[in-house]
C-alpha cells in the first residue's frame, strides 16, 4: 500500500503535517520524514530524501575502479570495512585475481570487528533516542576499545580504506591479536551487563514489543534484508545463502526471531554479536602465515567487458554492487544496493496508525544510515 | 545532463541574500543590525565572553561522518563536558555553537542557512571535516550536488581540518573558538589519558 | 520453487533466458524482456518467493536498458532481467507489485529520465526538485557505449588456423538476441 498522497495535499481540518525535518535530535542523519498527524497518531508518512546526496555513483564513472574504495567507506561508514570487502571482492571476481588465503582471514576478522562495532553504536544510539541516556555510554566505550584495535592496523577510526585489490594494505601483528583476543573476553563479560541493563527492562518492552510488525511476504516486496527480515523468522544472511570468502569454514548460528516486531529485531542484532565473536575466534584460531597481497595485481586493473554483482552481509542487511565495464579500467555504470534503501521505503506502510513516539521507535529499529540511502 | 555546469551556490535566492548580507563581516558583528549595547563596559564584556567560552551550546547539526566522531566526542572517553560543550541543544534557538560536521548539498543548504539565521547571536561556526572545509573528497569534476564548503554560505570561525577529524582535533577547534572569544587559552583540563587505557 | 519449471516460464515470457558462471559474475541467471512483458514477469517472480533487490538503468546505445535483480530466500538464484525503453523512453511501473519498486522507479527518474507508466507518485527523491531535467548519470555523446561493448564477451577460442571466431551478436532496438557459449 503506497503513501496515499492525495490525502496529504487536500484540506483536511482535523489533521496537520507536520515536518520531521533534516535536523532532528536523532542521530540517524538528515533524514526528512512528513508526518500528517491526527492528533498524536501518524495517519501518513512521506519520507524526502536527498539531503546527503554526494554523488558517489556519477564519481564512480569518473575514476579507476581500483580508487573508488575510499568512496566505498564514506556511503556506511559504519560498515566501512564491509563495503571495502564487497568491492575489493567485487573487481578480483572481474579481473580474476585469487587473494592469498591469509588475506581472506585478516578481511573476516576485521569486517566482523567492524560489524561489532556498527552493533554498539545502533544499540546506544537506538536507546538514546527512546530516552535512555546511560546505555550510549557504555555501548561507546567498549567501540572505543574496537578502534583502537583497528586503528593500529587500518590507519583510521572510521572511514576504513584498508582493503585493496588482491589483498590489505598493513599485515596484522601480534598486538592485534593478543588485542582482539583480550576484547573477545571483555565483551564477553559485558553482555550480561547489558541485559541486566537494559533488556529486561520493562519500558524497553512496552515500546518494542509489537511495534512495526513486519512479515516475509512484506519483505519480499520491499527488498527488506538483514536483521529486520531475520526478525520476521527468515534466515537468510549473505554469509550462509551466498557464501563468500571464508565464511563457509566458520561454525555460526544466523539468530532469528519469531514476530518480526522491533523487539524480534533488537535481539537479533544482539546476538548477532555473540555469534561475530564467535567467527573471530575461529578465525584466529586458523590464521595462516603468507603473503598479504595477490601476486600480481596490475597497476592498471582493466576489467573485462560485461556485467558483474558482488553481494555481501553488510550490519544492515544485503549490499550489493553492480557493475557494468566496458573493458576499461573506469566503470561504465556502478550501482550501490544499500541496505537501508529497502528497509526505510517500509515505513509508510508499517509506521501507519501508529504513535508518534512509535514511529521514533520503528525508525531506530531499522538502524538507518542516511548517507548510505543517498550515496 | 545540463550542458552548462549548474553554479553550485544556485541554492535559493534566500541563501544569496545572507551571502551578500555576510559577505566581509566578521560573525559577530554583521550587516543587520545588532544595535550595539547602550552601555559597554570592558569589564563585563571580558566577564560575559569569558562565561560564554566555557559553556558553549552546540546544535545537534551532525550530516555525515563527521558526526560520529561528534558522538564521540561527547562520551565517556573524549568528553566534552569537561569544557561546558555537552550540552547538545536539538533547537537552534538555545544553541550559540552550529558545529557543521558532515558534508551540505544543494538540497540541505536553505535548511543550513535557515538554522543559522535562527540561532540567536552572539553564535559562532565550527566547520568539522574535509567536506565542510572546501569540499573535501567530492570537490571533484564529476560533482553536481556538493557545495564545496560551508563558509561558502555562512560565516565560519574554526576550521577543523580531517576525514574525519579525531575527537581531539574537535576538542582543539573548541579550544581554539574559545580562545577566539576570550582572548587567551586555558591550561585546565587537559586531555591526560589514563595509564593503561 | 522448482528452478526448472520457473525457468520454463521464463522461457515462455522473455526474449532470452541465459545461464551465467556465478563465480566471475555473482548472477545466475540473465533474462531478456520486452517492456510491455515486464510487469507479468514481477508477478510471477512474487508469486514464486523472490524479493526485488535492485531497479536501476544503463545508458547505452540503442536505448536507456532497465536491469532489475531478484533474489530468492530459500534458495540461491540470482535474476538479472533487463528490459530496454520504448521509444519515449517510459517503462511500465511494478511498483504496485513489488512496492520497493516504487523508490527505485523514482531514482531512475531522478538519474536517467526514464518515466514509469502508472507510478503513483513520480517526483524527484534524491536530487531537489528544480532538478528535475539535470539527469546526470545519463553520458556525454562522446562517452557513450553501445549495448554490445557492455556485454560479456564470449572467450576467445585457441588460435588453431582454420578456427572460427565466435559470431558477433546482432542487436535490436526492443530485443536482444541470446548470445552463443562457446
């Protein structure tokens, strides 16, 4: 059911528009949402976006494929690592360049630090919105500790550029190791924190449990992946249904839940970081010795005419990038699926009838990213 | 696509007329006419700018990237409370400091320059981040959309340089607002970082 | 879904139905339709379980291509369909099939020009609304390439004297043609 725009421009005089506008408290970005209310209920949701647009497709076309992964970083960057990994995974599947194994181990072990991390910062940012102002602390703190690892290695706090073509830029040392191995431990420890803290809490269930129900149908229809479609009780993640680098030798559950609420998909990223945790331990586990780039990797990378798609699990849900050579070393077209497109196009249709602090409730669940919406 | 490159400040014809009214100004005296104080005393002047250095109220104006590191730096690690900044006002009509971290586009400025005209002065501008330097990565030829830094619209006082920046460059670009406003720089508190951390 | 049987209507609503090596090029499947066969292809796709993952359009010569992807939860079946513009360059919507359609339909609007027959709400989403005519994904004279440039060459076959070289596929305005494996 598509926003009924006719409605919002007639003159109805018991309801009024009113504008969520780019800059709103929330840290989600500048997202503009226009609510026509009925008194405290949302009638009809219009969300106006493009005020992060920055061109990154048209860039694209502009530039060597080779050097268009900073830009890769700054569409999530949160995710950063993760939309490296896709198009680094992308031009050596193009170009037919075999990454050495040991790369393959240090891009899992840091995509999944990253996933971690874009987690903690959802989850605090998520309750700072409801009203809770204590959780962000903490969650902070301990993303601190993952950018300090990651910084050592990557060179920057957040918008990573650490993947190359064939391989990574710095090897991993034993600092990073012993590093990653002491915060598996301490997060460990945390968790239990944090469901003492906030998951049983009483008012964190009023405002999640059955808001924004979603189901499978709804999210064939919308493009919806991730952890709101694992919430609806479908699992499908790109690490199991499309295995990509190493991911099909780790043991991992794909947690689901069960109504598709925004309770369903607040545990699911919840232990989706359990279960991250898991695949770095077995990661380190198996790090093999060897070189950290491909063997040869021209300087200029042509990539043979045609069409090519590399999907990947990104922390909101399926990326995908779309390419289209002509033979050149500078892409004819690339287009960048984000997650988050699909899973804000929902809203109109969840958020209808529901309250205005619901409707808060429902759009921090979607973990929205706005720069990755207007690329 | 148009033949002629779209002029990236063809924002609005609202926006021209700040440009034009801000032009060669400093921020806080502009050409509106902010009726200067009947009576000026040095005395309280240098009590007030001293009150408003160290208890600067940012405006919640994160647009990207730059705004994550904003975050945090309002935590526990960077802590920006302990130089009065916390304090993030959502409202631009109880913030003084429009801390601009992320990159404006064509479609953000009015909204940009609205929020700037509605915060009461005296207000003062941090430019956070390569994009609202000059541009930063996008000032390139393929650009259609990105307005290629934020002082091209309003008055900017620091400039933060980064991609992003490290919360400690911010806490440097507070510092040195602050010692814009005051006229000297504060030893206390420094950033000391535990041992161990 | 029983991928054969799918794949049998396919067959019977599109001008070509190709395999492809998912591990160079990340899709199973390249469907070539005609626009006015587009909207009865996404209902069938809805009806058999797959989810619209992408809608986006390539500025080639003869005209504008529409590529939609589709995905499959259970199993792992990449679609790519593709469908060129008419004449004036419109393409029927699917929005009110796949209503995740409806924002992709309007980038591709907002990017390429290209209008959706039947779209309930067809304003610009990404660029502001005076932008209307900028189009600025669509190429210069000088830079556009045609359809075939695009398109996965078939390899090159062992240089043996009396070999053949692969025919080169021929293209139309409204159809292509299923290019030969060698």
């Amino acid at each position: 059911m598509s926003m009924d725009v006719k409605a919002l421009e007639d003159d109805r005089h018991h309801r009024y528009v009113l504008n969520m506008g780019p800059q709103h408290p929330s840290t989600h970005g500048v997202l503009r949402v226009l609510l026509e209310l009925e008194g405290e209920y949302a009638m009809n949701l219009l969300p106006v976006l493009g005020y992060g647009h920055r061109c990154h497709e048209k860039i694209a076309e502009f530039k060597p494929a080779k050097s268009f992964m900073p830009n890769t970083a700054r569409m999530d960057y949160l995710g950063a690592l993760i939309y490296n990994h896709g198009f680094a995974q992308l031009l050596e599947k193009a170009a037919g360049i075999e990454v050495p194994e040991r790369v393959e181990y240090i891009r899992v072990i840091t995509s999944e630090l990253n996933r971690i991390q874009s987690h903690l910062l959802w989850y605090g940012a998520y309750l700072l919105d409801l009203g809770a102002f204590t959780p962000i602390m903490y969650s902070f703190d301990d993303r601190e500790h993952i950018l300090d690892i990651l910084e050592d290695v990557t060179g920057s706090r957040l918008t990573y550029c650490y993947f190359r073509v064939g391989g990574v830029s710095k090897d991993i040392d034993e600092k990073f190791v012993t590093g990653t191995r002491a915060f598996i431990k301490r997060l460990r420890s945390r968790f239990p924190m944090y469901e003492d803290l906030v998951n049983g809490n009483i008012i964190l269930q009023k405002r999640l449990i059955d808001v924004g129900e979603l189901t499978p149908h709804i999210c064939a229809r919308y493009g919806i992946t991730g952890p709101l479609l694992r919430g609806t009780g479908v699992a499908y993640d790109m690490r199991r249904a499309e295995p990509y680098s190493i991911y099909s030798k780790f043991d991992f559950e794909i947690p689901t839940g069960t109504k598709g609420d925004c309770m369903a998909s607040f545990m699911v990223r919840f232990h989706e970081m359990e279960q991250s945790l898991r695949i770095i331990e077995q990661a380190l586990d198996g790090l093999p010795e060897g070189p950290i780039m491909a063997a040869k990797v021209p300087k200029k990378l042509k990539i043979p005419a045609g069409d090519y798609n590399s999907s990947v699990e990104a922390p909101r849900g399926e990326l995908s990038y779309y390419l289209v050579s002509d033979g050149s070393d500078v892409p004819y077209r690339l287009k960048v699926r984000t997650p988050s497109y699909s899973n804000l196009s929902v809203i109109p249709e969840m958020c209808q009838g529901m309250l205005l602090s619901d409707v808060v409730s429902a759009m921090g669940a979607l973990d929205l990213v706005i720069p990755e919406i207007d690329r | 696509m148009a033949e002629q490159k779209k002029s990236l400040l063809n924002v609005h014809s609202y926006t021209k007329e700040c440009i034009e009214r801000y032009d060669g100004a400093s921020p806080q005296r502009t050409k509106i006419s902010e009726a200067p104080p009947l009576i000026r005393m040095k005395l309280s002047d240098a009590i007030f700018d001293l009150c408003r250095a160290n208890s600067l109220w940012p405006l919640t104006f994160g647009l990207s990237c730059c705004a994550i590191e904003m975050m945090c730096c309002g935590m526990a690690r960077f802590d920006l409370a302990r130089y009065g900044a916390e304090v993030f006002r959502p409202s631009p009509r109880q913030s003084d400091l429009m801390i601009v971290a992320g990159t404006v586009n064509r479609k953000m400025a009015p909204a940009l320059v609205t929020l700037y005209e509605q915060m009461p002065a005296p207000r003062y501008v941090i430019a956070m981040g390569n994009c609202a330097v000059a541009g930063g990565p996008f000032d390139v030829e393929a650009n259609y959309d990105v307005v290629l830094g934020v002082d091209k619209l309003i008055p900017v006082d620091v400039y933060i340089p980064g991609c992003p920046p490290r919360p400690e460059a911010l806490i440097e670009g507070i510092l040195q607002l602050q010692e814009k406003i005051t006229g000297k720089r504060f030893p206390f508190p420094q950033n000391k970082m535990p041992e161990g951390a | 879904m029983d991928i054969n049987q799918v794949k049998k209507q396919w067959q019977e609503l599109s001008t070509a139905v190709e395999d492809v090596e998912y591990a160079v090029s990340g899709h199973d499947y390249n469907v070539c339709l005609e626009c006015d066969k587009v909207r009865d292809f996404a209902t069938l796709m809805l009806d058999e379980g797959f989810y619209l993952v992408d809608l986006m359009a390539v500025h080639v010569t003869p005209a504008i291509e529409v590529v939609y992807q589709f995905a499959h939860f259970e199993t792992r079946c990449r679609v790519l369909a593709r469908a060129f513009v008419d004449d004036k360059v419109e393409m029927p919507t699917i929005s009110d099939i796949y209503q995740g359609a409806n924002w992709h339909e309007r980038e591709t609007r907002d990017f390429h020009g290209v209008v959706f027959i039947g779209h309930p709400y067809l304003k610009p989403l990404i660029l502001p609304e005076e932008d209307v005519d900028l189009k600025p994904l669509l190429k210069a004279e000088a830079k556009l390439k045609d359809v075939d440039a695009v398109r996965r060459k078939p390899p090159e076959p062992a240089p043996a004297p009396k070999a053949k070289p692969a025919p080169k596929p021929e293209v139309k305005p409204a159809a292509v043609k299923s290019q030969e494996q060698s």
